[in-house]
C-alpha cells in the first residue's frame, strides 16, 4: 500500500512527519471502533489498521485536519469503551467467585 499510493498522500500533507501522525492517529481511531469510510471488500483485504487508514486518506473521502474525529471526543470515547470493557470483566470475575 505505501509504495502504490504515497506520492498521492504526500500531496495530502506538508511533510512525511505530519503523514506518519495523521495515519497513526487515524488507525488508532479505527482500532477503536471509528467507521471506516472504504468498501467492506478494502477492509476484508487486510488486517493492519495503518494500512487501512492509508488506504482512507488515499480515496480522498478523509481530509487531514477536517474530517478526522475530533481528538477530545475520540478520547472521550476511548475512555468510556475501555471503562466499560474493565467494569464487564470486573462483573464477570465476581460472578465467578459466587460460583
């Protein structure tokens, strides 16, 4: 993926620094549940989320700085999931202890 498209997504940005974090950034949120904005057969094609929030920015559908998830909410989010994911486990544990 990166060697096909990268001259486009260069384009995109001023630097491969500022690329390398919008991508980063963006996996992260796809990691987290954000909706992806490429076909079901893109995302079936591979496993490795920095490859897919390559291949998002490359359809031209997400522009760097407007249409990425705000940061505090996506942080938000992430706290409340991973909050929720720790409160399921900690129930789960004590039902098992009452067994």
């Amino acid at each position: 993926m990166a060697e096909k498209d990268i001259d486009k997504l260069l384009s995109l940005t001023d630097s491969k620094y500022r690329l390398s974090v919008v991508t980063a950034k963006r996996a992260l949120q796809l990691r987290s549940g954000a909706p992806s904005v490429v076909s079901n057969e893109q995302r079936a094609r591979t496993h490795n989320l920095v490859t897919l929030a390559m291949r998002e920015l490359a359809t031209g559908k997400l522009t760097v700085g407007t249409e990425l998830m705000d940061e505090g909410r996506f942080h938000q989010d992430y706290v409340r999931q991973r909050q929720a994911q720790l409160q399921a486990q900690l129930n789960a544990e004590r039902e098992r202890e009452r067994d």
